[in-house]
C-alpha cells in the first residue's frame, strides 16, 4: 500500500482537530516505513502510539461534541467506540497469532480507508457546532494557548526502535517535550483555577516525568470539576490527555 498523503479535502477547518488528524496519518506512515524495514520491533512501537494517540484523539473530539451539545454526539461516540474494540482486536490478534506484519498491514488499511471516511463523513458534520465552542470563552483561550501553531512540532521522523521502549514510559502527544508539557498543562490550570490553581502548579512545575504530570492533571481535573462541574472537567482532561499522551 502507498503512502496515506494528506490533501486538503481532508481538513475540517478546525486547527487542531486537523493537527491531531494529521498526527494519526503521520503515524500509519511510520508503520509503512517500518514494514518496508522488516522491523517488527519498530511496527509494535509505532503500533502500541498510533493506538494510544488515536483513542486520545477519541476523547477530545468527544469533550468538544458533548460541550457544544452536539446531538448526534451518542451516534459519534458509539463509531468511536466501536472503532476502538477493533484496534484492541488487533492487539489480540498479534497476541494470539505471532503474525506481526501482517496485522500492521491490516490496520494500516484498515484505519486509512476509516479515517478518510470517518472524516469526510461524521467528522464534517460536527464542524458547524463545534466551532461555536471553540470560537469563544474559555475553551477558545485554553485552546490558543495549548495548541498554538509555534508550539506544535513539526511531523516527526520515523520512531527509532529502541529495545527497551515497548512498554516504556507513555509517549507525550505530536512528539512534545516535558517542558511543553508543563507549559500545557498550566495553561489549563491557571484558566479554569486561577490563583487557587498556584501550589498545583509548582508542583507540576517540579515534576522531572510525565506520570509525575499524569498524576497532577488528575489532581488538576478533580478541582476544577469541584469548581465548575464536570463538562468542563472532561474538556480539560480530554486536552491534557493530548499533551501527557495517555
């Protein structure tokens, strides 16, 4: 199979839907390049990212549909749902089997074919509303600041296999580095707490890991779901689980 190219047909015109659809494209490009290298080390790698940042994705997309009050969100929700037991079956499958090229195969087709159709389809009709959210209040200035264009890398080079890394510590989301991270991080914080957000944000400031920082944004959420209930607690968890990659 040929590269999955992105072409702007594409792109939803919301920036960081497109960006973290992008992501995923660069992802099953990686495991083409890893077929082609008959490295099945480096396909398990790339494999075990591209799941955890798609689902991630999942969760975001969610938050965004559940908070503009989107109501085809239930029916959304369940394709996600639904696409994920599928991804987990491939797991199995190479589980079960042994046959790792040909299930990195599979999925790279198979989640190119969805995603093109995925986007074009239920991904297009939740733009409308969702960019009602994301245009205004606190959810369009959390945004700004997390996912500014200056901070978003550029599309990352093929994963370097490593054979410690399966398994390892979970990958931070488009590739971040841990100082980013806290800049995210507290971002969200400090809009949704304000200065009652402060002693968290020392401690997120002193973390050396990111489950350090997946821990604090637990905490993070748990507050700010105190103070203002829990949409708005599943929209910053959704974007923090973008930027500690879990």
């Amino acid at each position: 199979m040929t590269y999955f190219v992105w072409t702007s047909d594409l792109n939803t015109g919301i920036e960081i839907i497109d960006s973290q659809h992008r992501q995923i494209v660069d992802y099953i490009n990686q495991i083409h390049d890893a077929i082609d290298r008959n490295d099945e080390g480096l396909v398990l790698i790339v494999l075990d990212r591209l799941t955890e940042y798609t689902i991630s994705h999942f969760t975001f997309e969610e938050n965004l549909m559940e908070l503009a009050n989107y109501p085809l969100f239930p029916d959304h929700k369940l394709i996600h749902v639904n696409f994920a037991k599928r991804v987990r079956q491939y797991h199995d499958q190479v589980n079960r089997t042994g046959d790792i090229m040909t299930t990195a195969r599979q999925v790279m087709t198979d989640l190119q074919v969805w995603l093109i159709s995925h986007i074009k389809r239920e991904d297009a009709n939740y733009v409308k509303d969702v960019k009602k959210v994301i245009n205004q209040g606190w959810i369009s200035r959390m945004v700004a600041k997390i996912f500014k264009k200056s901070s978003l890398p550029p599309v990352p080079p093929p994963v370097q296999p490593h054979p410690s890394a399966r398994g390892s510590s979970p990958v931070p989301a488009a590739g971040r580095d841990l100082s980013s991270i806290k800049e995210g991080l507290l971002a969200i914080i400090r809009e949704a707490l304000g200065p009652d957000g402060d002693e968290l944000g020392m401690k997120i400031e002193f973390c050396t890991s990111v489950e350090e920082l997946q821990i604090w944004s637990e905490r993070a959420c748990s507050m700010i779901e105190n103070r203002w209930g829990s949409k708005r607690a599943a929209a910053a968890r959704g974007m923090m689980r973008q930027l500690v990659g879990v």
